[in-house]
C-alpha cells in the first residue's frame, strides 16, 4: 500500500488506553489546544471500522457511533482486525496516516504493541507514548461494561504491561487538572512545530 504523507510530523503522540477511560476527550482536548492548523486526531480504528463496513457492507456511521450497533459487531470486528494485521502490521496505521500534513499527530487509540512499534520504527526521534488510565470505578461511570472476548482480548489489554510510557495522564475527578498533566505534552509539541 502506498504511503501518503505530505511531510514528516515533527512530533507524534501515541495515546492507549482502556475502552471509557477518557482516550478521545483528552487528545480532543490536546486538538482544541493546539489548533487544527499545528494538529490532526489520526483514530487507528477510524481505517479499521470503514475497512470492516466495507468488506461486511454495514452502515460506518452506526459503527463509528458509540451505540449498540457497533457493540454487536465489535468481537468479530476485533477478530477480523486481528487477522488482517497479522497480515499486515502497519495496515491501519498507514490508513491512518494517509494525508496527514499537520506538524503534531495525535494518534488517538493505539492498542496494540505493533501500533506503537509501527511509529516508533517511522518516526523514532517524534514518537512519544501517552497512557491514559481511569480507575474500572470512573469507566463504569462513564457507560463501560466488562465484556468477555472484547476486554480480555489483545485490543485492550496488548499496551498493559511492559510498556514504559513516556507520559502517563490520570483521568479521575480527583487527579491534577488535565491542564496541568498535559502541559509537558502540549508545550514540547509547540516547541516541535516552531523548529520544524
């Protein structure tokens, strides 16, 4: 598959974390700090959900939605993702990047190792990994129900352990204002897109 990239990002921000524990509000948060002209969201699962809707002729915008059409999808959309990147690492990943110009990419949902290695062999000196964490308490709040086959599978559990991250945001009622977690974040990707 071809590549199609404008331009080298000057710094990439690789979120993981579980299913309701805040990964999209944050790096929403990250884009409405930063600007869309110096930032781009790049979600792995946008490519992965169009990709599955196209092959099994479902309706994207329900399985990009957050309702109960893509949970009845969801097991066999993680075993069919599982296959195809066993085929092709970087598949989604370069699905996601395609026309990315923006200097700051904020990639919003890597959940596996590979999607993390995969910016990190590209863009080594960019790459930096963020995890975001909320306690099983705050997701339950937030609508997440444990579900077998989709929590325990490598879809959430592949960036648990043996990962060190390079920053770690706690999204609790009780934690640092997300302000003052991401502040390190937003200030080195303003210092990257002045120097690029």
């Amino acid at each position: 598959m071809e590549e199609d990239r404008g331009s080298e990002p000057s710094l990439v921000l690789v979120f993981s974390g579980k299913r309701k524990s805040g990964k999209d509000f944050i790096t929403d948060l990250i884009l409405e700090r930063l600007g869309s002209e110096l930032c781009c969201v790049l979600r792995l699962s946008g490519p992965l959900k169009q990709q599955y809707a196209q092959e099994h002729g479902l309706d994207l915008d329900q399985l990009l939605g957050p309702g109960p059409y893509k949970e009845q999808y969801r097991a066999d959309m993680i075993h069919w993702g599982e296959m195809r990147r066993r085929q092709d690492p970087g598949f989604f990943c370069r699905l996601a990047t395609r026309g990315a110009r923006q200097p700051v990419w904020v990639v919003s949902d890597a959940r596996r190792l590979s999607d993390l290695q995969w910016f990190r062999d590209r863009f080594p000196r960019q790459t930096r990994s963020v995890r975001v964490q909320s306690s099983e308490e705050t997701r339950m709040e937030r609508g997440w129900i444990f579900t077998t086959g989709v929590d325990d599978a490598e879809s959430e559990c592949g960036l648990d352990s043996g990962i060190e991250f390079d920053w770690t945001i706690t999204n609790e009622a009780d934690a640092p204002s997300l302000d003052d977690q991401l502040r390190p974040a937003l200030e080195l990707a303003l210092e990257c897109s002045s120097n690029s």
